[in-house]
C-alpha cells in the first residue's frame, strides 16, 4: 500500500452495498505497523455506532406476549419500531423459523431483526444455492421458510431457484430489498423491475406500501406458499420501508393455520375409480412427490399398495413414499410397465416429460387414466383422464382404500410374472457392472458401496447430476418418505450443496441421527460448490461424493489433456473439465476433510471414515473411468417433438 494512500484523511470502502466514511490522522510518510488492523477496528466500531444511532432492533420474540396478541407497538423503552422488525415480527407470526440469504444493502437491518426474534439465519454465498436451500426445508418441514436477497442482481441470481420451487412444487417466501420509492425511475443504486421479473417464477407477488400493511403482505405470501400447490412467492421490500420507524400500534393478522385445508372427490367419483381399477388386465399404479407432500399422503399410499397387490413405481420426487423394497414395487421394468399398461393410476404424478407425457409410444394409444391431483387443471394433460379425483391425496385414499372390500390383484396374473422376469432380466445387467471392480470404475460399481452403506443407515440423500443421477435412482433405494432430494422437475443442476445444507439443518435440528448423503457428478457439483464454507461456517457433518469422470457426461484422462495442443478454447472439447481435479482439496480449505479415491475398498473406507466427522463438511473425490456410461436403454431418457 502506497504512503500516499495512508496519509489520506478520509478513504471510502464499500461494504455489501453502503458506503463508509473512515477518517485516519495519520499523516506518516511509512506505513505503520498494525494501522490497518486499526483501520478495521474503527470501521467496525464506526458501523456499530452508526446502527445504534440510527435505528435500534425491536426485540420481540415468541415470549413477548404482544406477539400473541396480535398488536405491536413500541418496546418498554420507548424506542420506535421500523420495518425490519415488523418484517421479522411478522415471519415469526406465522410460524417461519428458518431463514436463508445473501444480506447488503438494503435487507441488513431484516436479517438482523430475524435473528433477533428467534428466527434461525442462514448466510449463503449465492442467492440461487439460498433459494435451494430455502424451499428444501420448507418441504422437509412443510412449514413457511423465508428466502431474503437484496435488490436488482441479488433477486435476479435468486430468480432461478425460485422457478425451481414453482416448478417442483416446494414452498418459499423469498423477501427482495428494492431501491427507495422516491428514487425509482431515476437510476437508483440496483434499481430493476424485480416484481415483473419474478412473475413467472412465483404464485404471488405483492409489495406492501407501509409498515402497517407489511403483516398482511407476509401473511397472503405464506397462505399463497403454502396452500394448493406449493410454490414460491415473493414480498417486494422497499429500502426507505426497511428503515422508517413507528410509534404506532401494528396488527399482525392471525397464523395461518397448517396444514392445508382439504378436499376429497364425491363419492361417486371414488366408487367409480374402484370399478375402474378393478376392471384392468393390466394396471400400473405410478406414485408421485405430491403424496409426500399431503400430510396422510405416504401412510395412505402404503396401506392403498398393501391391500390392492397393485404393481407400482415411483417417479423421482416420489421415491420414498412407499419401501423400493416393497413387494410389489415392480421399478426395474418401468418401460415395459408404462408401454403395456391398460389402465395407469397417477397418484401425485403429472403426465409431463418424466413420464414422457403419458403418450404413444411410451404408453399405450388408448391408456385409462385415474388420476388423483389438487390441482383441476392437471386433469386431461396430453391424455384424456377417465377418473379425475380432485382432492388431497391422503384423504382421498382414505377413502378409496375401505371400498376395495375383498379384491385383490392377483399376483399370479400374467402381467405381474412378465413384469417381474423384466424387472428380474434389468437388476441383473445392472448387478454385473456392480460387481466390475475393475479401475478405472463404472458408475455402477462405484455405486456399489454406497449402496451397502444407505442399507445400514438412515439417510438423507442428495442425488445430483446426468448419469450420476439417473444411476443414482437405480443404485440406491429409498426406504422412507423425503429422504431423497434430487434434481426433481425442472431438471435443475446447482441443487446440491444448497438442499444439502438445509437437509443437514433439518437434521440436526429434528432427527440427530439421520445422516447426509451427497452423491453428485463433478460438473453438478461445481454449480454450488462455494457452499462447502456455507455448511463449514455452520459446522454441519454433510459427506459429499463426487463422481468425478472429468467432464460432463464425459472427459479426458490426464494424459489426453496434456496433448491437446493451440488453442485449448478450440481443441478442448466442449464436455471437458479439469482432468482428474482434486475437488477434495478445496474442502480442506475451509476446515473440512478431504479424499481421493479410486476403487470400491477405498470408497467403502472412506464413507466410514468421513462420518467420524462431526463438525462440518467431509468431501470423497471417487474418480472413475471418464467414458462410463449407463447400461444401454431400449429407449431414450427423453420423448422429443418430432416437428
């Protein structure tokens, strides 16, 4: 550093959005020893003194028997209320405990009122990782989770993981510092659209215009989040609302009350799904993520499953909800079982690309459908639904169940050996590239360890990636609901250290002994890989393992790497990585521990050893071969248009 620059009286240094005025009186021609650490030491202080006498956080936690009342005025003392406590007051109101962001300016003030009213703030590196995060927990709890980013870039970074939560159906109230009203139009500091920009992502958008109203704003946003289809949904917070102070009594609207009301279909409706199911060669139950969503949705789904004898499988989000090692749970044969099924019974599952739109020639021309769902529109998609039963999925079975009376599918029908010998014929292929120790190793066999490690524990796994995690839904079976989180419906990479991060909170917080599991490929992982110093900060013990091919879908060995000559931004190609990246290194950085694996001994090894961690992030590099590939496909992953 310059004498010139230390000899200045008064320097500006830019802090997550403000600007801080720093008055030095040196006026030394050298530097001085330690007079930057003083420097820091009087910005810290000059901050503090600035927040003190600029505004105070009104502490009013769930003790406080105002909140109960449901009116809030000013604190025993005689200081004013401003918006960042009303914000926060009004969170905790309706019951939100968690919060994920990325605080500046202008949403400093909330993250520090949440804290100080109970709520539990998470400080991530990326809006995108904290809206993962955010809208994770709110389906692993099935609470209102709160998301807070600041204005223009911060909501714009933010709007990804949004869509993501609409799209999969997973609650979020994500707050968004704006510019100041009285500045808008005028080239504010961040200024943007950010309320036409999030429409697309959010059920609901709204912007309350003063302190009174910001409790019935938050309150319309939970009820929105949290009620018909979850979704994201987004509270626009203008700067000069943050800070403006009150005396003024503040009514805070009644909790919303949760779970959802419910719905079951007429009875008729029920009688007349029954008659269908009864009447098909052929059937094919396919559960959903909407049955772990529904609070008697995974009970009822099991007890439907048992006293039916129904053949039936699961989509990604629905994994869990019934035992793969159920019976009947027929998951192995999933192409032979959509293409000749007669009649499909969707229990929370949509006909869209997953299920490859419930269309010729994956499914049968002439297919009937029975179809329970909670949203009306969700009926007739791409296929006509013969039995559409508007309702909530648990209640609904409820009901369907006791009317099966004495029927049962017969197990010995045709349709249930063939669709057990293809399922039998596939688990074989897959069991021979499992026991191919062979390094470098396949996908399956580097599978093969975790596997047997998922059967000995409960855990939370995060599966993430395109092989690794197509494989994954293969290798490794899900036993109970929410217990696996992936890349759901909107094919989203980047989810995965940002849902390991709230899983891993969820656990500590309601389960102690339920692990985390991230298996992810090497690109994924690259996504949201700075959230490894998010789950450090907060000590969490989440293992991540890297299946890391050097590349995406495919990469180079080393040696091929170093051949390729002149322009690498023309000769490299475009699915390469690093080869061989020693991703475990980084993690090390930030007081995790790291390895460096190659074959299925070490890999069993290290997932033993790096639960022995208990204090923060542990990362297992697998390296495999960078040409695996999945056991060939009769058909592909993905129905594209033909036009």
């Amino acid at each position: 550093m310059s004498t010139r620059l230390l000899s200045t009286t008064t320097k500006c240094i830019r802090s997550s959005g403000r600007f801080l005025s720093i008055s030095s009186s040196s006026s030394s021609a050298k530097p001085q020893r330690g007079l930057i650490k003083q420097i820091l030491i009087n910005t810290k202080n000059n901050l503090l003194s600035q927040k003190i006498s600029r505004r105070q956080i009104t502490d009013y936690s769930a003790k406080d028997s105002r909140i109960n009342s449901r009116n809030l005025k000013t604190k025993p003392d005689g200081s004013k209320m401003d918006g960042a406590a009303v914000t926060a007051a009004a969170l905790k109101s309706q019951g939100v405990e968690y919060m994920f962001g990325v605080v500046g300016f202008p949403v400093i003030e909330v993250g520090m009122a949440a804290q100080a009213h109970g709520i539990r703030f998470v400080a991530c590196r990326n809006e995108q990782a904290a809206a993962y995060a955010a809208q994770a927990m709110g389906y692993l709890t099935g609470k209102p989770v709160a998301l807070l980013v600041v204005s223009g870039p911060g909501i714009l970074h933010a709007i990804g993981g949004l869509a993501n939560a609409t799209v999969n159906c997973w609650p979020v109230i994500c707050i968004g510092g704006t510019a100041d009203v009285g500045l808008e139009t005028r080239g504010a500091f961040q200024e943007w659209s950010q309320q036409e920009s999030v429409k697309t992502a959010c059920k609901h958008v709204s912007r309350p215009t003063s302190l009174h109203t910001i409790p019935a704003h938050i309150e319309k946003a939970v009820r929105a989040a949290m009620y018909g289809r979850p979704g994201a949904v987004y509270v626009d917070l203008p700067g000069n609302l943050v800070l403006t102070q009150t005396e003024e009594e503040i009514t805070f609207p009644a909790q919303v009350p949760l779970p959802a009301p419910v719905s079951i279909p007429p009875i008729a409706q029920i009688e007349k799904a029954v008659d269908t199911l009864k009447a098909a060669k052929n059937p094919l139950v396919i559960v959903g993520k909407g049955a772990a969503w529904s609070e008697r949705g995974a009970t009822q789904v099991q007890q439907f499953l048992t006293k039916s004898k129904l053949p039936w499988l699961a989509t990604p989000g629905g994994k869990g909800v019934a035992s793969d090692l159920h019976p009947r749970f027929i998951g192995q044969a999933r192409s032979l079982a959509l293409r000749e099924a007669d009649t499909v019974f969707l229990i929370g599952a949509r006909f869209n690309w997953i299920l490859h739109f419930g269309l010729p020639p994956r499914f049968r021309k002439n297919v009937k459908v029975v179809q329970i769902d909670l949203c009306p529109e969700e009926f007739h998609q791409n296929v006509l639904t013969e039995v559409p039963l508007l309702g909530d999925i648990g209640e609904t079975l409820a009901e369907l169940t006791p009317r099966l009376g004495e029927w049962q599918y017969d197990e010995q029908s045709e349709w249930f050996k063939k669709l057990r010998a293809n399922a039998e014929k596939n688990r074989d292929a897959v069991e021979k590239l499992v026991q191919d120790h062979s390094t470098p190793l396949n996908y399956y066999a580097a599978y093969h360890p975790i596997r047997d490690f998922l059967a000995k524990h409960d855990v939370i796994v995060v599966n993430e990636g395109a092989n690794t995690m197509d494989i994954g839904r293969t290798m490794m079976p899900s036993t109970l609901p929410k217990r696996r989180l992936d890349a759901g419906t909107f094919g989203t990479m980047g989810v995965g250290q940002g849902y390991a991060l709230a899983a891993a909170l969820w656990a500590r917080d309601n389960s102690p002994n339920t692990k985390v599991l991230v298996v992810q490929g090497d690109s994924a992982f690259g996504f949201s890989a700075m959230e490894l110093e998010t789950i450090a900060r907060y000590k969490l013990p989440v293992v991540t393992v890297i299946i890391n091919n050097s590349g995406i879908y495919r990469g180079l060995l080393p040696e091929d790497d170093q051949q390729v000559d002149g322009d690498r931004t023309l000769n490299l190609p475009v699915l390469s990585l690093t080869a061989e990246c020693r991703y475990e290194e980084m993690v090390k950085a930030f007081g995790g521990a790291g390895r460096v694996v190659r074959s299925v001994p070490e890999i069993k090894e290290a997932l033993e050893w790096a639960y022995q961690k208990t204090d923060g992030p542990t990362v297992i590099n697998a390296l495999i071969s960078t040409d695996s590939e999945r056991k060939p496909q009769a058909d592909h992953w993905l129905t594209r248009s033909k036009m």
